[in-house]
C-alpha cells in the first residue's frame, strides 16, 4: 500500500494519499514511519500544524528519526501566510 501512497502524492492526489495512510495508522499505530509519512503529506497540503504533531508522534516513537526531528525544525521556521 505505501508505493500506492506514494504514486499518489506523486500525483498530487492528496485526498487519496491521506486515506491510504489513514489506513496504515490504523493497521500500525506504532509505527514510526507512518506518521512520518503522513507529516509529509500535511506538509505537502499546507497543513502545518498538523504536519509537525504527526511528525513529533513518528519522533515520540523512533526518537532517532533525524527526519522528523529536521522537518519539524524546518516547519516551525517556516514564516506563515
């Protein structure tokens, strides 16, 4: 299911990208990389807030996630609109 997610990100189908991952969450709420996966998504759709509290979820579980300690940084710089 994550290279579907992926093709539609790719496709700038977010709807359906964040379905996909809504399904991963619920299938792996442990997982690390699926809220890493869906800050990117929120990110991607402008949903700052909401990007950064799933990336420090994906933190809170893997605190080695470099990725998310980074875009969280990056997000909260980020200058709002």
């Amino acid at each position: 299911m994550n290279w579907l997610r992926y093709l539609f990100m790719m496709e700038k189908q977010y709807n359906k990208a964040y379905n996909i991952l809504k399904i991963n969450i619920g299938n792996y709420p442990t997982s690390s990389n699926v809220y890493d996966s869906m800050g990117e998504l929120l990110m991607l759709k402008g949903d700052t807030i909401t990007a950064i509290e799933n990336y420090e979820k994906s933190l809170k579980i893997n605190p080695k996630n470099e990725n998310a300690r980074n875009m969280i940084r990056k997000l909260r710089n980020k200058p709002q609109v």
